[in-house]
C-alpha cells in the first residue's frame, strides 16, 4: 500500500540528497564509426500537461538522435531559463544524447539534468526542487542486451509565506510529498527492458501536480534504446485501414487506425498486426473488418520489407454506399545502393452503390453523384520508398470530408558507411 507524505508549514528541516536508482558512470562520445546496432536517444527537461492550461507548454531542452548504425554522435541542447505555465519557472536545463562503442560495448546514451525548478508561488508559498538528474543506458556487451537507469534530485524546499524555509526528504516510489493547496509531488518511473535483440531505457526524475493550476510536469526525463540487426537499411513505415485526413460534418476527426509502425531495424522477419473488427467514423460511415501489418527482416548489405493495410467493408449511408475488399501494400528490397518498390497487391474488391455494382473508368476516379468521390490506389514513390492509399474517398454531401483507407508506406535508407 502506498502512503503520502504530507508537508505541514511547522514540520522540522531535513536535509537530503536521494539517488532513486544506482546507475552506471557516463562517458563522453567517441569518433564516428559504424556498426551493426540501431541507435535511438532522447531527452528534455520539463513537460506541462493539462490543467488550466489550454494547451501544454511543450518539451524545454528536447533533444532527440533518431535510428542510425553511427556510434559517436553527440547532441545536446541547453536552456537558461523557461516558463513552465501554470506551474512555476526552471534553470539551467541541459539535455545530452549520445552513441558510443569501445572495447566490445555498444551503447545508446541520455542525460539530463536541471538547476533548479521554482514551483507554485503563491500566498500558500513556493516550492524549490534542486539539482534534478535522469540518466538512461541502453548497451550490449559479450553477455548480451542491458538497460539502466537512475535519477536524483539534490534538494526539495518548501517556503511558506511567513517564517524560514524548510528542506524536506525527496519522494520515494511508495511516498509522494504532499504540501497543503500547492502541490503533490511524486518519485519518477523507470522502465528497463532487454531481450536477445534490445534493451530499452526509461526514466523521469519527477512528476508534480500543481494544485492551484491543475497542471502536471514532468521533470528531466531520458531515454535510451539499442536494437541489433541493423545490417541492409534503415527502415521507416506504416501501415493504417483508416484515416480521416479532413473532417467535416458528421464525419469524426480521426487519425491513422488502427496504426503499425516499422522499427527502423526491421521486425526480424515475423509479422506485427493490429485489428479492429469495426470503426464508427461518424455521418453514418462505418467500416468493418480493419487490419493494419508490418514485416521487415535484414541480412548482409541487404534488406526487404512490407507493409499491409486491409478493410473488409465500408458501409457509407446505411447502404447507400457498399464497398468490399480494400488493400493497400507495398514492398520494398534494398541491396546495397539499389533501390526496388512496389505497390503490387494494392487491390479493390466490389463497389455497390443504390443497389447497383459500379466500375472504375480508367482515369481510376469514380465519382457516384451527390455521394462520393472515389480515387483507388493512389501511388507516391520517394527518393528511398513508396505509399499507396487503397481507396480515398471525397464525401459529396457538401462537407467535402476526405477518408483514405488501406493506407501503406514504407522506405529503406542506405546505411551510412
């Protein structure tokens, strides 16, 4: 059971410098070399949420190093001071992502850290929290995949309105820090995963839910991930039955669903699935029998990849509309410098409309009169890919709405060298 520590304004100093997790010692970047492994890092400072706060204050000092084989990059972003609305003011935010490999380890690197963070002044008082860090470590050495993490802040001060400043013991996971109509405070979490292909860093230092404001914030948060396979490109897709890309009248604002994505490694030949057995989008669409599915897989110098989406049946209108069998895919191969793409398999079943079976014209856009527009398998090629859209539809019914279904992409960068 979990308990909460709660602060009162005559409670008795203390003094406190936690570490929440033992971690291990951070080095700095080497020179830029290639591997096998797919690196991934990121970090910021401070996040907003929610509240009376209309719209969140962002991420301050994000920083990110997306998928590459590169061991030796280096990032960082520094800021002297931000406002965290509806919440308070922090100092001296300083993320840092990085990627290393020496003596047989492989690592995917993140820190951050943050001066100081003056929360919730008011006629209640204000809350101080010092020297705030997270740091995360995702690496592989001769026993495999590991991950850590560990977070620390130095100080926690609550000043009240009349009388000294008291300093009070950082939050546990068991204990949050409670101070009376200004804020709770809560140790960060920390999630660390490895398998025989991965490992996965996770932390945050702290979360404080403001009282006066209602808004959450998010404090020094890192993240860390290594991926082995990284061999004949470096993958990006996805794959969607549904996507409502203008939304008017009736019809709901919907995104991508349901979404699968490609790890940028690949899937290591097996197949990643998503399914809805049906999806409302409003003004009497319905869509039955959604599916969405990605498959990658990597050699040496080589790499292929597909991504699928399907829907059973589109019922616009109660009947009105009836369409059956919509697949969107396509395929990509990458070996070494050449690049092959296709959208074969990309097929369209029956289209009924009123009652009577309707054909596409060879222009591939069928227009059904005060209904709909519908444009099947539209095709863009990339420098390094394709997406197709299975079927878009253009409502005609004066919202001008617009669905695409059975979307698919995918592309495979060359590996730098």
């Amino acid at each position: 059971m979990k308990h909460r520590t709660t602060i009162a304004v005559a409670a008795v100093p203390l003094c406190v410098g936690l570490a929440l997790t033992a971690g291990p010692t951070y080095a700095g970047p080497t020179a830029t070399t290639s591997t096998s492994f797919a690196f991934k890092t990121s970090g910021f400072g401070t996040r907003v949420i929610g509240g009376q706060v209309p719209v969140g204050s962002g991420t301050t000092a994000y920083k990110v190093i997306g998928c590459t084989n590169q061991a030796g990059l280096s990032r960082t972003n520094n800021v002297a001071e931000a406002t965290l609305p509806g919440a308070g003011t922090a100092t001296g935010i300083k993320t840092h992502v990085w990627t290393t490999s020496r003596k047989g380890v492989v690592a995917s690197h993140s820190t951050h850290s943050i001066d100081k963070v003056v929360l919730a002044q008011s006629g209640l008082g204000s809350i101080s929290l010092d020297a705030i860090t997270s740091r995360a470590k995702a690496y592989h050495d001769s026993t495999g995949f590991h991950a850590t993490t560990s977070t620390r802040i130095g100080a926690l001060t609550f000043t009240p309105p009349v009388g000294p400043a008291q300093t009070f013991p950082a939050p546990t996971p068991d204990q949050p820090i409670a101070i009376p109509g200004l804020a709770t405070i809560y140790a960060g979490k920390h999630v660390t995963r490895q398998s025989a292909t991965s490992a996965t860093a996770n932390a945050f230092a702290l979360r404080v839910d403001v009282i006066p404001s209602g808004t959450s914030v998010r404090l020094a948060r890192s993240f860390a991930e290594l991926d082995s396979g990284l061999t004949g490109g470096i993958f990006s897709g996805r794959s969607a039955a549904t996507h409502v890309v203008t939304a008017a009248g009736d019809i709901v604002k919907s995104g991508p669903n349901p979404l699968s994505t490609m790890p940028c490694q690949g899937t290591y030949g097996k197949t990643k699935q998503k399914s809805l057995a049906s999806v409302d989008l409003g003004g009497q669409l319905i869509v039955k029998g959604a599916s969405s599915q990605e498959r990658g897989l990597q050699g040496a110098g080589r790499a292929h990849g597909i991504s699928r989406a399907e829907v059973a049946r589109v019922n616009l209108g109660g009947g009105q509309l009836v369409i059956d069998g919509i697949v969107g895919k396509v395929s990509v191969t990458r070996t070494g410098g050449e690049l092959t793409r296709s959208a074969n398999g990309t097929v369209l079943g029956s289209i009924t409309a009123g009652g009577q079976k309707q054909t596409f014209p060879k222009t591939g856009v069928l227009e059904i009169p005060g209904v709909a527009k519908l444009e099947r398998r539209v095709v863009t090629r990339t420098h390094s890919g394709i997406r197709v859209i299975g079927l878009r539809i253009t409502l005609l019914d004066g919202s001008g709405a617009v669905i695409n279904l059975a979307e698919a992409s995918l592309s495979i960068r060359h590996l730098p060298h």
